[in-house]
C-alpha cells in the first residue's frame, strides 16, 4: 500500500485527493490526511539510504545540477510563495540522483548541499555557483551548450541570419556526441579533439566577429554574451572525454517535477518539500536504472527496518535484488 501511494504521487502524478476517490472507488476508504501522514514517515525510513546515496553521489567525477520553483504553502502568508526543487546527477560510474528541497533560490542551499564535494559542477550560468568556482573550493566549472542554443534560438526570429549561423556550428557540435555514444572517455576525448574543437573555435571566432554588429540589448546580443562569457566552461568538454556537452541528464531528471507539479499543485509546507525530495531521489534513481519503481519500494520497505547499515549499498537501485533474488544467491 505504501508503495502504490508513492509511485503514483512522485511517478505517475496523481495527487493524494485523486488517489483518495480511485481507492473509494474499490471499496477502500483511505482519507488524503491518512495518506499524507504515511509520506514523511516513509521518507524518514529511507533517510539512511538517502544519506548513503549522497556519499555515493560525492564519488563521482562529475555531478549535475538545476533548480526548479514548486509552490509551496505558508501559514504566515496569505499566499503560496516558491520553493526550489535541486536535483543533483552522478556520473556514470555512480547513477543516482538525489534531490535536494529548499525554501528559497539563494546560495545556502547548494553550498550546504555540495559542501565536502570536490570535482566537476555541471550547470547553468545562474549566479549563485560562480563563488563554488574558486581554486580553494575544488570545484571546476562545467557548462551546458542546451543552454547556449536556447538563447540562439528565442534570438532566431529577430536575427535569422546570424543566430542561424550560430546554431548551425552548435548542431555540427551536437552530431559528434551522436557518433561518441558509446565510446569510452578516451576514444571520447580523441573524438572531439578531431573534429569538435575546429567547429567550437569556428562558433567563438564568428561570435567575437558579429557582436558588434548586433544591437546592444537585442536578444542576439544576449545570446553572445551568455556563450563568449561562459565560453571556459562550455568548451570543458573538450578537455575530458567523461564530460557531458550539456547537462541534458539534469534538466530531465526536472522534467518529473515539471509534470507532477501541474496535477498536485504544491507542497504543504517545507517539511512536505523535505520528504518529497527524499522519495523523488528514489522514483529518479529507479527510473535511471531502468527498475521498475512500485518493485523497488515494496521490496525495500519490507526489509529496511531490519537490513544492516553496513550493506546499505545493496538496497540501491542500481545494486538492488528482490529479496529471494538476493536470498538465493547466498
């Protein structure tokens, strides 16, 4: 029962009250409150794994991250203000993605999550990360050219000429990742050396010659600013062959949130936002692993509370067996 409340909240979307008429609708009489309070104690049952998929995600070389707002409500308002949803992606080698819930936009929030972690950071040009990107910090910035493009093209219809030029050195980009799928970091890197690098020198030549002749406030000139200022960290990934173009896997992982927000409307409060970021991390990191998600908490929940902490690892999607599975092989 608890697994089929979860996945069809944070997986399938369906609100609490929508969930409430489908089970009457059985001959089961489960109210939304009942069903509400059931969500934060789960979410403080999986807490352990939760933490533990952090100091996984901590591992990895590189981790993506974004931000999308969800309303939240506020018994000291008279309004639902905007919280921030963050999700944050492993590499290959570590896949999970943990969400994390804040109240506002600002700094504290990522900075407190990211705190210990040293590596890449793959993310969009938002203010808030450019203090991570000091030497001290043992952060090195990662840019995302899917956020480049889309300046160019809200820019197409006022300069098609330029901004078509300027996409079409990004689609030539785009088709040398087509061909890496699939290779390995080092045949990546040699790939892009080959023939990516030319055409990302090309798209900079041409961006430095035709700023000048864009209006200064003009939604080209906006779109040269953002790729010439961030110019570093969007061609990073002609350095090492295990970075991404963009940050493609991050943006999906919010495409969820993006959808559930539309059927469940906001959460109840900061606490709500805290637990549906605890079990959103395991909807996405299931998804991600290709493992059936409503499997995963029925199998997890009926063994966690007894599991030890010390194979916690097993439990993870990535890692996971269903209890005879991993019965049978011992």
């Amino acid at each position: 029962m608890l697994a089929q409340v979860i996945v069809s909240k944070f997986a399938d979307h369906q609100p609490l009250h929508r969930q409430e008429k489908i089970f009457e609708r059985h001959g089961v009489r489960i109210s939304r409150k009942t069903m509400g309070g059931w969500l934060p104690s789960v979410a403080g049952l999986l807490d352990p794994l939760y933490q533990f998929s952090k100091q996984l995600l901590f591992q990895s070389k590189v981790i993506g991250t974004d931000d999308t707002g969800v309303k939240v409500l506020d018994r000291k308002l008279s309004f639902a203000r905007t919280g921030r949803i963050w999700p944050y992606v492993g590499d290959a080698h570590h896949p999970v993605v943990v969400y994390d819930y804040t109240p506002t936009r600002g700094r504290d929030g990522p900075a407190k999550f990211l705190n210990g972690y040293k590596g890449y950071l793959q993310a969009d040009a938002y203010c808030v990360y450019d203090a991570f990107f000091k030497p001290a910090r043992g952060l090195t910035e990662v840019g995302c050219m899917m956020h480049t493009r889309r300046y160019f093209f809200k820019a197409l219809d006022s300069d098609q000429e330029r901004m078509g030029k300027a996409m079409h050195l990004i689609a030539r980009l785009n088709s040398v990742e087509d061909r890496a799928k699939g290779l390995t970091g080092g045949q990546r890197l040699e790939l892009r050396r080959r023939l990516s690098a030319p055409v990302a020198e090309k798209l900079h030549q041409y961006l430095l010659r035709i700023r000048d002749e864009v209006l200064p406030k003009s939604p080209a000139a906006k779109a040269i600013r953002y790729a010439l200022n961030q110019w570093e960290a969007l061609t990073r990934f002609l350095e090492d062959g295990d970075l991404e173009i963009d940050n493609g896997a991050t943006e999906r992982a919010n495409r969820g949130i993006a959808i559930g927000r539309g059927n469940w409307t906001f959460f109840g409060s900061d606490h709500g936002g805290k637990t549906a970021a605890v079990l959103l991390s395991f909807i996405a990191t299931c998804k991600r692993c290709r493992v059936e998600p409503f499997a995963w908490f029925r199998d997890v929940l009926s063994r966690i509370a007894n599991h030890p902490v010390s194979r916690l690892a097993e439990l993870l999607p990535h890692n996971w067996k269903p209890l005879d599975a991993a019965a049978a092989q011992v």
